[in-house]
C-alpha cells in the first residue's frame, strides 16, 4: 500500500476520533432574551463552522506533508435579533494547518496518537453586524494546541472538554454611510477602532463544553462557557465577551438542545460591553 496513503488514512481517522465538538457544522438557533437596555427580543443564530472530520471531505481543500496536514473551508457565525439584541456577523474563509509529531508502527510512518499537537489557523473575512453600519476586513493567524486525543493519559478528562488559543488579527475598518442609522443600547459600536484606519489586536481565547453531565429523566444537562479577550494595540484598549449556558440536550444524539444563557460583551465588532440573558432553542444539521 501506498506510504502516503496509508498516512492520511489513519491521519483521517484519528481526526475523527478526535473530534469532541459537535459532527454537524450548522447550528441553527432561535430564543427570546432581555437585552441591555431591559427590552425584551427575539434572539437568533447561525453558525457553520468544520471540525477536525472535516479534513478528509471533499469540499474541503486538503494538503499533506510528511507530518502536517492542511484544510481550507468557509466559515460563518451570525448572531442578531430584535430591538437592540447584540449583533455580529463573522464570515470567513478559514485555513487550518495541523502539525503533529510521528511513530513507527510496523515499519510505517504514523502519527502518534498520545502527542500534543499544534493547530495553526489562518482566515482572511469580514467582520459586521446586522445594520452593516461597521465593516471590518479581517487577516488572523492563531496558535490552538490540541490535547483532546482520547489516547492522551496524561491530559485529565475534564480537560479535555476545554478548548484555548491565541489569535493575531489586523486589517481595515471601513468608513460606512449609517446617517440613518440609530445604534441604541446593545447595538452600539463601542469599540475604539477608528474608520478608515488600521486594525491591530490579539485575542485570547477559552471555552468549555462539558456534554451531558447527568440525566434527569432522560434529558442530559450539561453546561457550556466561553471567554475572549482583546488587546487593541492601536488603542490601547481592551475588550472582552463571557458566555456561559446551562444545556439541556432534547435528544439521545444531541443534535437538538436548549439553553438557560447569559452573555457579557458583544465581541466584535462593536464590543458592546452590554450584557443580554435569556432561553434558546438550538438544532444542528
């Protein structure tokens, strides 16, 4: 059999098994919130966005190196909603090179399985909300190490749950028409980024995702968080956004959950520093 066949077939399936976050790129949600300036808002969704499965599909563009692999494929995440519900729409063509060391098993070249391994995203997109009175053109790189590898025994299980990273982001901010637009409370730009100037910032970034933790009655509960952070080197601010959630999956497979949700800070890119809280209903496909 083929050297480098063999290499990404097993590379292949060790993605797969390594992917901890949901198979289903598309999630779709819908809830209802109260928003920063105490109104109450219909609050919607949608998120595409590949795991590490998606390697080895065919719309994906894949690269193979002797101890590397590389993906290329679309992104979106969308978050809007009525009234002054926080708004961000980030899309993006995402790249995604993964380095991993490697063994001889049988007198083959494999990866090895119970090894960190280094994720070096690159993108190129825009970000905005859902007025379009910011548009931002958007370049990052960023550094996420994986651990998450079941034959990992040296990472503890709780942690495997966790995802961290760091992410270096520069490009434009666009001088927009909004003379008829009106932002009130969480739909204000509060960021300090300036039109028709440069963009320099890092994000750092946490997030955990327990799955089911216990069942009642058959429902999993599980919870959910996240927590990024941004330095604003042309300004010298600093922006953040906390999202945290109790979940309660609806389904044996987990494809269909709801949500008890509070988020502090929009993210960008008006990094609203408002908070919103509410119930959602989420599905993925």
């Amino acid at each position: 059999m083929n050297k480098k066949f063999l290499y990404i077939l097993i590379a292949g399936l060790l993605a797969m098994q390594f992917s901890y976050s949901q198979e289903k790129p598309l999630e779709v949600s819908l809830g209802s919130i109260n928003t920063e300036s105490k109104r109450n808002a219909i609050d919607f969704g949608i998120r595409y966005a590949k795991t590490l499965d998606s390697l080895f599909k065919k719309q994906d563009i894949l690269l193979s190196g002797k101890n590397s692999l590389f993906q290329a494929s679309p992104e979106f995440i969308v978050q809007s909603g009525t009234n002054d519900a926080f708004s961000s729409i980030d899309v993006k063509l995402s790249g995604l090179f993964m380095l991993f060391k490697t063994t001889t098993i049988d007198n083959q070249l494999t990866p090895c399985t119970d090894c960190f391994m280094d994720l070096l995203p690159i993108s190129v997109g825009i970000e905005t909300n859902n007025t379009f009175s910011t548009i931002n053109g958007i370049i990052e790189f960023g550094y996420v190490p994986w651990y998450q590898s079941p034959m990992m025994k040296k990472v503890p299980s709780w942690m495997k749950n966790t995802k961290i990273g760091v992410f270096l982001q520069a490009g434009y901010k666009f001088n927009i028409d909004t003379t008829n637009i009106i932002p009130v409370g969480g739909q204000i730009d509060e960021s300090k980024e300036a039109v028709d100037d440069r963009i320099f910032r890092v994000k750092g970034s946490f997030a955990i995702d327990t799955k089911s933790l216990f069942e009642i009655n058959g429902v999993g509960v599980g919870l959910v968080g996240s927590a990024d952070g941004w330095y604003d080197f042309l300004n010298s601010e600093v922006y953040y956004t906390i999202k945290g959630a109790a979940r309660f999956f609806l389904t044996q497979n987990k494809d269909k959950y709801f949500d008890l949700k509070y988020q502090k800070g929009s993210g960008a890119p008006n990094f609203n520093q408002g908070d919103q809280f509410g119930i959602g209903l989420t599905m993925t496909f």
